[in-house]
C-alpha cells in the first residue's frame, strides 16, 4: 500500500483549492440570493466571502482525513465508487452542511457587533438578518454539491496518487529487475570471454607475435571497457563503437575469416547519441551463437544509423543439431528491459527466411 502521508493535501494546497472554490461558487450565492441593492456594498460582501474561503479550506481538510481515516479503516476500496463509498460521500455533505450553518451564524454575530453598529440608514432598513440567512444556507442544496463536489475531487486525486505509486513501484521493479539480469550477464560474460581470448591468445603467440601484441591490446581495450561501464545506464554511441571495434578484432582473430563486421555509422553521428552499454556486445554474441559461418560462407554482421535508431542485421543460418546451442533468451530480454526504462522508443525485433534484425532506439 503506497503511503497514505504522501498523498495527504498540505495546508497549503487547501488554501489554493479553496480559492478556486471561491472564485467558483461565490459569485454564484452573491447572484442567488442578494438583491441588487446591496451589491454595492463591499463590506457586506467582504465579510462573507472570508467565511466562505474558511468554510472551504476546513472542508476540503477535513474531507482529506476523513477519506484517509475510512481508508484506514474499510481498505483500499474506499476509493473505488462503491456503495459505502456514495454512502460516506452524502455523510460528509451533511456533516458540511452543519458546519456552514455554524460558520454563518457566527458571521451574523460579527456583523452585529463590528460592522452593524457602523452602518447608517440605507441598507439597514432593509432588515439584515434574512440576507444573512440566505448566505448562511447558500440554497442548502448548492452546499450539498460543493461539498460532494470536493469530496469526488480529493478521492479521484486519491486515486490517482496510488495508481502513480504503484506505477512508479513497477517501474523499479522493473528495473532492478533488468538490472538483475545485466549483471547476471555480465557475470557471465567476463569470465567467459576472458577465458575464451586467453586460450585464444596461448595458441597465438607461438604463430605471430605482433598479431598477439595487437590482441593483447585489443583485449585490455575491451575489457577494460566491461569493467568501467558496468554502473553506467548508458554510453555515447562512440564508446560503444569502439568497444566493438576491439571485441569484432577478437572474433575475427578467433574465428579467422569466418566472421566480420561492417559499421556505416560516421564519427560525427556517433557522437551526437547515446546507448546502453554492451548492447552491441550481446547481439554479436547472440549472432555468433546461433549461427553458422565458414570461410565460403563468412558470417557478416552490419550496423547502421536509421531515424535515429542503430540498426544490427545478420544473415539467418541456424546451426545444425549437433551444434545448436539452446537459447535463454535472457540476452534479448534485457535488452528490451532496459530500453524500457530509457526511452519511450521500443526495441524491434524482426526475423525472416533470410535475415535477423534488431533496431536499437538511439538515446
């Protein structure tokens, strides 16, 4: 349950509800009840447009806690429009009804003492005490649907505050959730690739030792680059690039002339985007995985700018029984995940016959 405190209309907000009020029912009861006569009166308008404002800003208080104590005290469907929900609305009418008829009364009697004794001919000879009646019960039923009216506006604000907390909550769940997962993954990722270029490296350097200077490089490059980035939500498009150009050198070197990677993306447009860090990384993976490849039949993966996206294809050609790997699909997941916690833009997926497409909304 989201927490009720939050939710609660501060004294200054009441004021400001209040106000608006005023300015909508008052000229409303000055028209329905006051003769023209005394509209020329500024006192005789100023004093009860004070208690009006008064009357409304402890109206519109009190509905507040009443709606947070019945929320106490029956549960959250207080706020849903059910019978005891219509039922508390009309007991709270009547409650305000009672306290207008006070609060006039009392007005009355300050007039009487302060400003009546003041007053010359004119207007008094009219007889005072049926005008403040006439305000005081303010047409009975135009309190009654002021009172309604306000009681409707704090529920559905009420309403509207816990369908926010709870939407605010499930997007944290959601992202510790894909956080979960990426770092999951990049517990998986480490060490599996630094195992895999090891190994890659110990047969390389006994055939071409500038090639495994070069590799080294590259691997520190790109290794540092899954180090450093692993608490940022997101990197310049050229950071990721770069990345890439060092982990597609280690592929190349691995898979010799079986795979490539061609980028047609400039300097001057990488800089101007920003991405979430390692998505290339984990569809090359993805890719390198479920694929095939030979020297006859190199396994090219290309990426491009399109409308501000970053679009990565691969030809499809699925391994055979034997060398299926069985797919998670964690991979893809959190990368869908975690683009939903960054941009409105989603992450579209699409595959045919011939090839596999993945468009990446640029941020």
């Amino acid at each position: 349950m989201a927490d009720l405190t939050q939710g609660k209309i501060s004294f200054k907000r009441a004021i400001y509800l209040a106000l608006t009020a005023l300015c909508i029912y008052y000229p409303i009861t000055i028209a329905a009840n006051i003769p023209l006569a005394h509209w020329k009166d500024v006192r005789f308008f100023a004093l009860p447009a004070i208690v009006h404002f008064v009357f409304y800003v402890l109206l519109i208080l009190g509905i507040d806690r009443i709606i947070d104590g019945a929320e106490k005290l029956a549960g959250p469907g207080i706020l849903e429009l059910r019978f005891k929900t219509i039922a508390l609305s009309i007991v709270v009418a009547l409650l305000a009804l009672l306290l207008s008829q006070f609060l006039f009364r009392m007005n009355y009697k300050i007039w009487q003492a302060l400003i009546e004794p003041m007053r010359r001919g004119g207007v008094r000879q009219l007889g005072m005490l049926p005008l403040w009646n006439a305000l005081g019960r303010a047409n009975y039923a135009l309190t009654l649907v002021i009172s309604i009216s306000i009681f409707y506006l704090i529920l559905n604000r009420k309403s509207h505050f816990r369908m926010r907390s709870m939407e605010m909550r499930a997007e944290q769940l959601m992202k510790e959730n894909a956080m979960a997962q990426f770092e999951a993954l990049k517990s998986q990722v480490s060490p599996h690739f630094l195992f895999n270029s090891l190994s890659i490296l110990s047969s390389l350097v006994h055939v071409d030792a500038n090639l495994s200077e070069k590799f080294i490089d590259q691997l520190s490059k790109a290794y540092r680059y899954i180090l450093e980035q692993k608490d940022n939500e997101t990197v310049s498009l050229r950071t990721e690039l770069d990345f890439l150009n060092s982990y597609a050198f280690l592929l190349k070197i691995r898979f010799e002339n079986k795979f490539d990677v061609k980028i047609f993306v400039t300097e001057h447009e990488s800089e101007k985007y920003r991405i979430a860090p390692l998505t290339l990384q984990l569809l090359i993976e993805n890719c390198v995985k479920h694929n095939r490849m030979s020297e006859r039949e190199p396994l090219i993966v290309t990426i491009l700018l399109k409308e501000n996206s970053l679009v990565v294809t691969n030809p499809v050609r699925p391994r055979n029984e034997v060398e299926r790997v069985t797919s998670t699909g964690i991979g893809l997941s959190n990368i869908k995940n975690r683009y939903q916690l960054l941009t409105k833009s989603p992450v579209q997926i699409e595959q045919d016959d011939q090839l596999f497409t993945v468009k990446i909304p640029l941020i």
